[in-house]
C-alpha cells in the first residue's frame, strides 16, 4: 500500500510539475513550455491593445562576474484576419534593430507553428554588451505573435539550447 501510494504522489508531482512549464497565452488561444525550473513568468502586462508575458531565468555568471538574467517575452497583439506571417513579419522587422544571422521556418525543424517565422541575430546594446536574439513572429487568428529571446552573446551556449526548446514549443 506505501509503494501505490509513493508511486501516485510521484505521479502527480511529475504531472504538477510540467504543468508550471506549460503556459496558455489566453489571448492568443496558444501553449509554450519553458525549458525547465529556472525559468518563470515575471510578468503580465497590458498596454495599448497589446498583452506582454515576461519570462526571466534565474541569473547566470559570466566570465566578469557579472549576473546576467536571460529574458523571453511574447508580445500578444490584435492582426487583420487577412495578414500573413510573412508580411507581419516584414512590418515588424522593420521597427527592429538587430542584424539577422540565420533565418527558421516551420519546414525547417527549428520552429513548429505552422504559421511563423523566425531568426537568430545579434546587436550590441548601449552598455556595449553584444546579445544574441531569437525572434519569431506568427499569427494565430486575429492574433499577431512575437516571441523574443535574448541574453548577451557571453553566456549564450549556456542557454540556447533552452531558447529553442521554448520556441519549437508553441503550439495551439
């Protein structure tokens, strides 16, 4: 009897715990996994029409000693139900200031929402710390979608594998 009801108390742990890594985005109608306990959403924010998911990382040491936080956001936003991911993209693009290193589509393997594109890029912000991004951009529905990792490039293989867990997660 102890060993049953060790295995369903080990059962519902396991199920609670991948629970707390899967968020539903409400207004979007879609589902992300984050990479594992480290990470959390910060915050929820709305603002101008828009509804923005903040997830931090517990910090990170770089080689300086610095600790370094990595971020993912998903920006949430009303869309023509005649835009496509392509032109959403190229419109979003354009506000952007990062130079694009490679390009993921969904025939690509690295992303699986049908209806996005994606990229891995790089820019040096105004402390001059230089960062690698992944951006992608999808619609679902009305719904026009970005999804934005970023942390400085010094750290990057410690958590990229984790940024590409989360972004071939979104689903619906």
């Amino acid at each position: 009897m102890k060993l049953l009801t060790f295995i369903l108390l080990t059962i519902s742990t396991l199920g609670a715990r991948k629970s707390e890594l899967t968020h539903e985005l409400k207004e979007a109608k879609i589902k992300i996994d984050l990479p594992n306990e480290s990470w959390f959403l910060a915050d929820r924010q709305e603002n101008r029409g828009m509804t923005i998911y903040y997830f931090k990382r517990e910090p990170i040491e770089d080689s300086e000693g610095r600790q370094i936080i990595p971020n993912m956001s998903v920006i949430v936003e009303g869309v023509s139900k005649d835009l496509d991911a392509v032109t959403y993209s190229l419109l979003k693009r354009s506000k952007a200031n990062f130079e694009v290193l490679e390009v993921y589509t969904p025939d690509g393997g690295q992303i699986e929402f049908k209806n996005a594109v994606g990229y891995k890029g790089k820019y040096t912000d105004q402390g001059g710390l230089d960062h690698t991004i992944y951006v992608v951009h999808g619609i679902n529905g009305k719904k026009g979608l970005q999804f934005i990792c970023d942390v400085t490039t010094n750290i990057l293989d410690q958590v990229e594998s984790e940024f590409l867990v989360t972004l071939k997660s979104i689903r619906k």
